[in-house]
C-alpha cells in the first residue's frame, strides 16, 4: 500500500502548475484541446485530459487512490469563472 503524502493545497497547485509548464503543455496545448481540463496528479506527474475533468480525475484516482490532483483548463488562465470572463493565455513569443 503506498504511504499519503500530505501536501498543502499550495504545494499541490505549485508543483502541477510547474509538471504543466515544463512537461505537459507542449504535448496537451493545440487547437483541439484550447478549452478542455488537463487533470495532473502532482506526485507522479501523470495527467489526463477530458472536457471536463471528471473522467480524467476518475481515472487517475483509480491508478493511485492517494493521488493528490490539479486541473487546469487548457489555453486559459482560470479553470473556471463565475460570473467573470477568462482570459485566453497566449504562448507568442512576441
């Protein structure tokens, strides 16, 4: 049985955002994907991508019951919004 890590929701959200940044985005962010949810599990680094993040998240939970997840909306700079608008992120280099 693997040993739960305990990690603050801060460590979980910073440790995914930089799995995302430095592995993950090149491979999930094309056209295809701009607006779906990339679910990451910030231990292992594995992810899942669906329209909404449910299956994604069920999937990863059922490879590591422990996982300790973080969603990201592909192409944007919030996973969801209420009652605002987000912003499309742009990865142009000029």
């Amino acid at each position: 049985m693997q040993q739960a890590i305990f990690w603050t929701v801060e460590e979980v959200a910073t440790r995914a955002k930089k799995l995302y940044a430095d592995k993950i985005r090149s491979i999930v962010e094309h056209e295809d994907n701009i607006g779906k949810m990339v679910v990451i599990d910030a231990e292992t680094g594995e992810y899942a991508v669906d329209r909404s993040g449910i299956h994604s998240a069920i999937a990863l939970k059922a490879k590591n019951p422990n996982a300790r997840l973080f969603t990201i909306r592909i192409g944007y700079d919030v996973a969801v919004s209420f009652g605002g608008k987000s912003d499309r992120v742009s990865n142009d280099a000029g």
